[in-house]
C-alpha cells in the first residue's frame, strides 16, 4: 500500500541545523571576539566559507517554502492556516544573511581584528533567535496543518524542491550531524547504499573544516 503521509524528517533535521550552526557560530567568533580562542587567518576563511553557504542554505530553504510549500497550504487547507506571519520573518532574514556574509568576509580580510569577530558574533546571535523563534513557530502551526492536509505526492513536490539548488557536500555532513542514531537510520533505510556512499565521500572534507574552525 503506496504511503500518503508526508514525511517530515528531513525538514525537522533542517531546520535543526540552521538553529545549531547559527549557535555554535555566534559563539565561536565570541571567543574570537574575546580572544579566548586565536583569530587566525585559517580560521577566518573557513568561517566565512561556511557561513556564506549557511546563508545560501536558509535563503534556498525559505524561497522554497515561499514559492512551493505556501501554495500548496492555501490550496490544500484554505483558511486553517495564516501564513502572514512566517512570511514576514522570511523577508526579514533576507538583508539579515547578507549582513553575516558581509561581516564574515570582513573577518577573512582581517582576521586579527576582534571588534570585526564580535560585529559577526552579534549578527549571527541575532539571525540564531530570529531562528528559533520562526522555526519554533513553523513547527508548532504549519506541521500539524502540513500532516492533516497535505499528501505524501505533494509533499515530495516539496521536498524536491528543497534538494534542487541544494549543495549536497554541504547539507549531507550537516544531516549527519545534527539528525539522532534513529534518525540517521530511518534516513539510511529510505535513502539506501547512496546515502552511506555519498556521505564517506563529503565527511572527510567537512571533518577538516570542523577542525579548522573549532579546533
């Protein structure tokens, strides 16, 4: 019997890494900022490196709920959802982001400079409970509509829209990460063999970079 309730493990997983890297990043370019933790020319690129593809990552993310996600909520479920609100965060994240690769490509060029460390580490605290706040909003309104009026077809619609335009080097170590060991399995069992594959060859990469960031 074909499956017709949507599958929203992969956009919770999502949503938890936008949270978990805006996070960690505003506090590493803290302690960059407080000279706990040394503002090396290494570090500065890679962090610029990543946030510019973080940043990428949630604009994608939102445009594709704006332009797919949206129109199948006011065409399957009308009135039971307002999506005013969220609408507005995301156009309120848009010059937010530019700000963080503004400021990030401003820590790489200078990477000493603490003042610039800290303007990032503002930025990125306030795009982190800009975040929080949305994605906890998102969850608590949009799923229970998305499980009661959307079906798994038009879900996929979704979902292929997410992955198209997405860099996969990026999301699947990322995926990795931040999804649990019974999530990650449930992963594998829908994914197959492709996903192990794809992700032994990204994670030594990703790893590095970790390393290079956080030590």
């Amino acid at each position: 019997m074909k499956n017709t309730e949507p599958n929203l493990l992969g956009i919770t997983i999502n949503h938890r890494s936008m949270r978990g890297d805006a996070r960690r990043f505003a506090d590493v370019t803290r302690a960059i900022a407080d000279g706990s933790l040394p503002g090396t020319p290494g570090r500065a690129r890679a962090i610029q490196q990543y946030l510019t593809s973080l940043c990428d990552g949630i604009h994608h993310h939102h445009q594709a709920e704006d332009d797919v996600l949206w129109p199948v909520l006011r065409e399957t479920a009308g009135a039971e959802v307002d999506l005013a609100e969220l609408t507005d965060d995301h156009k309120q994240l848009d010059p937010l982001l530019d700000r963080v690769r503004a400021e990030a490509t401003a820590l790489a060029a200078a990477p000493a400079d603490r003042a610039a460390a800290g303007r990032l580490s503002d930025t990125l605290a306030t795009l982190r409970d800009l975040l929080d706040e949305h994605i906890d909003d998102e969850e608590r309104t949009v799923f229970p509509v998305i499980r009661r009026y959307v079906n798994h077809d038009q879900w996929q619609q979704v979902e292929n829209a997410v992955r198209k335009g997405s860099k996969i080097g990026f999301e699947l170590p990322r995926i990795e990460r931040y999804a649990t060991p019974d999530e990650l399995a449930d992963l594998r069992r829908t994914a197959g063999p492709v996903l192990l594959l794809m992700l032994a060859a990204v994670r030594p990469g990703f790893a590095r970079r970790e390393r290079v960031i956080f030590g």
